[in-house]
C-alpha cells in the first residue's frame, strides 16, 4: 500500500540511505554482565530519529527494552528515508547494507519502528535475517500486511480513531465549525488523509474542513494564524509539506504553536505536552511497555506465534491544562474521567497550608470579633435592662417612700404655712384701726417671707426626693442631702421615737453626682434604721459623713436595732432580699446600684455592740 | 390671776409666729422650745393657758399633759399639731384639752379656744 503511494509522489527526495549517525547505543555493552552475552537489537526507524511520532515511540521502546530486558543489549537503530519519497529502487542497496553490517552476527531482534519501517521489511523480510525475531511497533493495524506475517514475526500495532479523535473536538469546543487538517505530502501522510476523509465527510454540513496539504508549511502557518473564530486545528503529520519542503527536526509543531489563532488536536499523545489541546490519544508509553514485553519473550527465545500483543487503541482523554486555559476551555465540559496535565501550579498549591494557616487565623479572628461584638451588644442590652428596671425601681421605691412619708412630708409643709398664718394675723392686728404698729407689722412680714422660703424649700426637695431623676449630674453637697433629708423624716423619726444623732464634716468636697439618687439613698438607709429598731427600746439614729483624702466622702448611717445576721450580711444587697413583711427587698439593692454608679462602694456591718453600721464611699469632684 | 399663755413648739418659727400673733392681740405670751423647758422654769402659776406642739421630741405635747395633770398642774391646753390624728385628738380632748388645731389654724379659731380656756 505504501508503495502505491511512493509511486505518486511528484519531486520526491531520492532514494538515500539515511544512516542516522550509525547510532550505536551500545549502553549495555559498555558494562557487560559477566554471565550473559549482550542481546543486539536492531531498531528501524521509518523516517530520521527525530520525526514525530515515532521518535518518541523510540525512545519510550528504548527506555522499556532497557528497562524489561534481563540482558544487556545492544542497540543499533537505523532509519529508512525511502518514506519521504516514492522511488523504491534503493531499498536493496539498504538491505545488502544492514546485512553487510550485521555479516558477522545477525542481530537477536528487530524492531521496526513506524509503518514506513513496516513495510519495508515486511517487503523485504526474506533478504533481512528471516529467522530473526521482529516486532512490528508503533504501526497502525490498518498498515499492517497481515497475510505476510512470517513465524518470526509479532505485532505490537496501534489502533488511531480518527472519528473519536475529531469528535472530541466538537466536545469541548460544541460552536466549532471549521477544522484544518494538518497533513503533508509524503505516501504515509497521503494514507492517513485518506483515512480521515470519511470522518470528515460525516460531519459534512456541520463543520467545514481545510486540507493542508495543500499548503506549503509557511502558508500553513499565514493561514493558522488568521482562522476565524471558532476554528480548531488537527495535527495528523507534517512531514513533507505541499512544496516538498521536509520537516524533520519537529519543530513544526511548535512553530505552528506559536502562530495558531486555533486551538490544536491531534490523535497520539506523542505530540502532546505543550502545543495540544487534548483529547482521547494512542498512548505512546503504554504501547512501548507492550513492545517491550514482546521483545523480551522473544529474546527469551518464545515462539513468535505464541505471542500475541494486544491492541493499543485510544487512550484515556488527556487535557492540557495550560491550552484549556488559552482557549478558554471549562474543565466542566471535558469527558468524564478526563486527565488534565500540566496544570501550574496555583498560589493554593505552592502554599495552601500557609493559606490555609492565614484564612484559619482570620476565621478565628472574626469569629472572636464576632464574639466579642456579640457579647459586647448583649451587655449593652442587659444595661440599658438593668438601668431601665433600675430607674423604675428606682421610682417605685421613691413613690413607696414618699407614701410612707407623706404625713411626715405634710408636716414639714405645715409648719411655715402655720408660721406664716400666724404672722399674717399679727400683722393684721399690728396695723388694725388705732394701732398703726408698723414696725411690728414689717417684722411680721418678713417672717411670712422667711417661711414662704421655707416653705418652698420644703416642697423642692420632695420634688427632688421623689421626682423623677431627670437632671444631669452636677456638684451635690453630701452633707445638704443629708440635712434635706433628715428634714423631711423629721416627724417620722419623733413618731417612732429615736434619738437622732448627726455628725457631718464640714470640709467635704461636692462630688459630681444624682442629687435626687443620692437623697433616695440616705433616705432608704435612713428608714431601714428606723424600721430595725421598731422592736428596740433604744433607738438611736447616727448619720456621719468623714472626708477621704484626697478627695472622698464616707457617708455612714448607723442604728441601735436588731442588727443583721451574719448569714444575711452578704445577701442584704440582693434584690429582693428583704426582713420586712411589708418590704420588696429593692432598698439596699437600689442603694448599692446608685453608690456604684457613682463609683463608690457600699459595706454592710453588724458590729459587737448591736444594730448595723451601712457606709458607703462617694469620689468628690478634684479641686481645680 | 395669772394672763400669761405659754407656747411650746420645738419649730422657732412657728413659735415665734404663735408668741407674735398673741402678742398682736393683746396678749403676754412666752415661747419655749420644748416640753422640759417650760417644766424647768416652773412657771405655773403666770401661766393661764398653753399652746403646745404635739410632735416634738423628748417631751411631746401629750406627755406634757399627762405630766401636768399628774404633779397637779392641771393647766388649761389648747394642742396644736401639723400632724391631725384622730385619736390623738379624742385622748387629749378626753383628758381635758381646750383645742386640737391643726397647723394651719384661723385666728378666730385659736382665739376662740384660748377665751374658752382663760374662762375657765
């Protein structure tokens, strides 16, 4: 088949030997094993060693018979130019040569690399070392003479699916509809066209195909580089191109690479790792493996016909990640099961536990913020709870005062009305018809005037006590707010009888405060001592205030009654906590609230003598 | 026979008040601050009537004429209180009282009770 195609080549190359360098890789033979002769290999290249794919096809046979063989071998590769051309005369002239190199020693087995080499020595097996071994490699099945295979002879073929191959195209990139096929010139290229064809043929209507074998390689590479959108390339082979120019070197490839404004396929991964996109792929290594392991058994001495190499046909899909990335390609659309190569690697994996480290830190960092606002705005809550029960708590207990007080508060007030009453009738009778007493009836005004004042005083100060706290805090005297309060319990203290002892330092300072809070705490100490000391037959009420230093009040209210219970002194602040049948048991706690609102501290205690002692400590204003 | 009428409030303004408006009409009055006081200066027999507070400490008004009573002092007493109680007012009435005023009192009231005492 090959032949026919030889025959049509117009301006082929001629028929030339082409010894490539008389590659001797003797690697084994360099260091031989005492106990085993070196086994010769005879590898035959289709074309030079450097055309794709089937040097890399050698190289992975290479790398396998080397590593498989339990002998040391002796390579001898050489390639067959005849393929790039149509002129068979000179095969024989090649053939009289190989067998003139191996005259003294016929070669233990031959390897015959590509189609092109297929051919030629299924052609020529008779004149080439018929009892010899030989592995037809890296050959398609289609090129393979079957009916000629000799007793020596095992194929290890591959089987191209063009159809699966172009296919894929359409998969991952579904709007193409123009693909230019990369082929050349020389007979195994006309072959392959022709195989592709009715491939292409099928997708008649959908896709438009380009055949360029009809250019030379520099107008393949103007016309890659302006496809429209939506074109792809497939790489099939470009050995010689349209103007019998012959690429062997197998830099077309990424020539073509570096111009294309389409993405590339091709059907072996023999020529993926850089400029192909990918796709299902003859998997080079694992036909080479195979090869290897027929080359072994027949070196072995196995009988050929015992052995029989499987097909390698398509391989699992495998991407290329970086030209998924060029051409925009999502990983979603590929096959399932799909490779993906050379994916860079991202910042996430260079330093993923650095990252990981950071982002944990943050996490942890924001879950503490989180907190900490959380709790932050639940205690801002349970505040303003707290301040607002506190301040209604505050005003029930002032309003339960002032209804306990409220005989003893309309006594405070009628005490200057009924100065002033009876002043206003003596000065009515000092300036009575005939008296005309005017010095008395001045003085007696005066004294209306006098307790008017008092009077008022007397009403501002239950307004004060007993009002709702609305003012600012300002300087408050503390000494004051004890004599105001002491004023308006003054009846209340006579009715109960107690002795009213008051020692209170001049010398301190104001201190920046509630001036009503403040009242409400003397006045709640103040009739907790009394009430204590309902049952006892003293009932002495001492009421001091001390100064500090440097700038402090010490305020101290303490009576002769029943004192309090050891058990009790820790709990006597806790709301509700109460000894009164009557009582809420919110005073002491409401006092305490206030005191350390102000930023003092209030103690309790039940001294030896009897009763208890409740002091508290106010910070004064600093002196400017 | 004794004119003097005797005030006793531990309140000096409303003392003071009460001794200025007796004065204005006509009276002799004298001012003390507290039940002991007047007890202490022992002036009986000058007096013809008293004025006391009940509310005030020590001594209050109520014990003044229970004291009273009991030494053989039994002076006429118009009580006067910024602190009404019913009670208070039956016991002192019942015990021979002249008056229960309550703070604020009209004059004609109070004039009234002590030309109803200083009869007697």
């Amino acid at each position: 088949m090959a032949a026919r195609h030889l025959s049509n080549v117009a301006g082929a190359i001629g028929f030339i030997l082409y010894l490539n360098g008389i590659a001797e890789l003797a690697l084994a033979s360099a260091a031989p094993a005492p106990q085993a002769e070196a086994r010769q290999v005879l590898l035959l290249h289709s074309f030079g060693r450097d055309f794709k794919p089937w040097s890399e096809y050698a190289k992975a046979i290479r790398l396998e018979l080397e590593r498989q063989s339990p002998w040391p071998l002796d390579l001898q590769e050489h390639a067959l130019i005849t393929a790039r051309s149509a002129d068979d005369n000179p095969e024989a002239a090649f053939v009289e040569y190989l067998n003139a190199l191996f005259v003294k020693r016929r070669p233990d087995l031959i390897v015959a690399i590509g189609a092109p080499a297929a051919d030629f020595v299924q052609r020529q097996r008779a004149r080439l070392f018929p009892t010899t071994p030989m592995i037809l490699a890296a050959v398609d099945q289609r090129r393979v003479k079957y009916s000629v295979l000799g007793p020596h002879d095992v194929v290890a073929a591959v089987s191209i699916d063009y159809e699966a191959a172009i296919e894929n195209i359409l998969k991952v990139l579904p709007d193409t509809n123009h693909i230019a096929i990369v082929v050349g010139t020389s007979p195994i290229e006309k072959f392959w066209k022709e195989e592709i064809v009715p491939v292409a043929k099928r997708l008649e209507g959908r896709v438009k195909f380009t055949w360029y074998d009809a250019y030379s390689f520099d107008d393949i590479l103007k016309h890659a580089a302006a496809l429209p959108p939506n074109s792809a390339i497939f790489w099939e082979l470009m050995i010689v191109d349209a103007a019998g120019v012959v690429h062997e070197e197998g830099r077309t490839l990424s020539r073509l690479h570096a111009v294309t404004s389409a993405p590339i396929f091709s059907y072996t991964d023999a020529f993926f790792g850089k400029e192909i996109v990918g796709g299902p792929q003859v998997p080079v290594l694992e036909a080479a493996e195979r090869v290897g392991a027929a080359a072994v058994r027949l070196l072995a001495g196995e009988d050929a016909r015992a052995i029989s190499v499987p097909l390698t046909g398509m391989g699992t899909p495998k991407y290329d990640w970086r030209e998924l990335q060029r051409w925009g390609i999502s990983e979603s659309i590929l096959p399932p099961g799909s490779e993906i190569a050379f994916r860079s690697p991202t910042i996430w994996d260079q330093y993923r536990l650095q990252i990981l480290g950071i982002c944990a830190a943050v996490v942890v960092q924001a879950l503490i913020i989180t907190w900490l606002l959380y709790e932050h705005r639940r205690r801002h809550l349970a505040e303003v709870l707290a301040r607002s029960t506190m301040a209604e708590l505050q005003g029930v207990n002032r309003l339960a005062a002032a209804g306990q007080l409220s005989a003893s508060i309309a006594h405070e007030v009628r005490q200057p009305l009924q100065a002033a009453a009876a002043n206003a009738y003596a000065a009515r009778n000092w300036l009575a018809a005939g008296r005309q007493d005017i010095d008395e009836a001045r003085s007696s005004l005066d004294k209306i005037l006098d307790s008017v004042r008092r009077a008022n005083d007397v009403v501002s100060g239950i307004r004060a006590m007993f009002d709702k706290d609305r003012t600012a805090k300002s300087p408050v005297d503390m000494n004051e707010v004890i004599r105001t309060v002491l004023t308006l319990i003054n009846l209340h203290l006579r009715r109960h009888r107690i002795e009213l002892e008051t020692d209170l330092d001049n010398t301190i300072e104001p201190i920046e405060g509630h001036r009503t809070q403040l009242q409400q705490v003397i006045l709640n100490l103040a009739m907790n001592a009394i009430e204590s000391m309902q049952s006892c037959p003293k009932r002495i009420l001492r009421i001091r205030s001390r100064r500090i230093e440097p700038h402090g009040a010490l305020i101290t209210v303490q009576d002769s009654g029943t004192g309090i219970a050891a058990a009790d002194l820790e709990r006597v602040f806790r709301p509700l906590f109460t000894t009164k049948s009557g009582g809420m048991g919110m005073g002491l706690s409401i006092c305490r609230s206030i005191v350390e609102a102000h930023g003092g501290r209030m103690k309790v205690s039940s001294p030896a003598e009897g009763g208890s002692i409740l002091e508290f400590d106010l910070r004064c204003m600093p002196q400017q | 026979m004794a004119t003097k009428i005797s005030i006793i409030d531990d309140d000096r303004a409303v003392r003071e008040a009460t001794k200025d408006l007796l004065r204005s009409l006509g009276y002799a009055a004298e001012a003390f601050d507290s039940a002991e006081t007047f007890i202490a200066k022992g002036d009986f027999a000058e007096t013809s009537c008293i004025l006391a507070d009940i509310q005030m400490p020590g001594m209050d008004g109520v014990a003044l004429q229970a004291f009273l009573v009991e030494c053989g002092h039994a002076l006429p007493m118009i009580f006067i209180t910024a602190f009404p109680d019913e009670g208070v007012k039956q016991r002192v009435l019942a015990s021979g009282a002249y008056g229960y005023l309550v703070k604020p009192f009209d004059e004609s009231r109070l004039l009234d009770c002590i030309n109803n005492a200083i009869a007697h």
